[in-house]
C-alpha cells in the first residue's frame, strides 16, 4: 500500500476530535465500508468501541488524509454508510 500522509488540518481535528493519528492508517488498510465523496475523494469508516471513525482522504499514488471524523451509527447511515 502506498504511503499515508496526513494533513495540518486532518492532525489538527484528529487531535480536537480525540482520535489517535494511527487510527486513519487502519480505516484506509481496513475499511468495514467506503464510499466516493465530493471533490473525487473517499471516504472510509471503521468501528472502534462504541464510535465509529471516518477518513476523508485523496490519492491514487500518494494517499492524503484530508480530516477525521468520530461519529455514531445514525449519523453514520447518513453519511451513506447503511451496509456497515
């Protein structure tokens, strides 16, 4: 897998948001879903406890975390995530 960088802004809202930097390498490793986003980005999510843990990122050779969200099922299945 290629190499994952991460934004200012992506570490700066891991950090307000309480999610631990190493949390986005394993959604983009190992997503439980994933969906295209706008601006051709992706989207991916993983459970960690209770949370679940979406990775906004871009990239084909050089994958860029672009923000982190920690967030519940509801809002999950809003954000088009039902299947997970």
């Amino acid at each position: 897998m290629e190499k994952i960088e991460t934004s200012k802004h992506a570490l700066k809202r891991a950090k307000e948001r309480g999610i631990p930097e190493e949390w986005a390498g394993e959604v983009i490793r190992n997503p439980e879903g994933t969906s295209s986003v706008k601006f051709g980005r992706i989207a991916s999510c993983k459970r960690f406890g209770d949370d679940y843990v979406v990775v906004i990122y871009e990239g084909i050779d050089r994958i860029v975390v672009v923000t982190t969200v920690k967030i519940d099922k509801e809002r999950l299945e809003r954000y088009g995530f039902s299947g997970v």
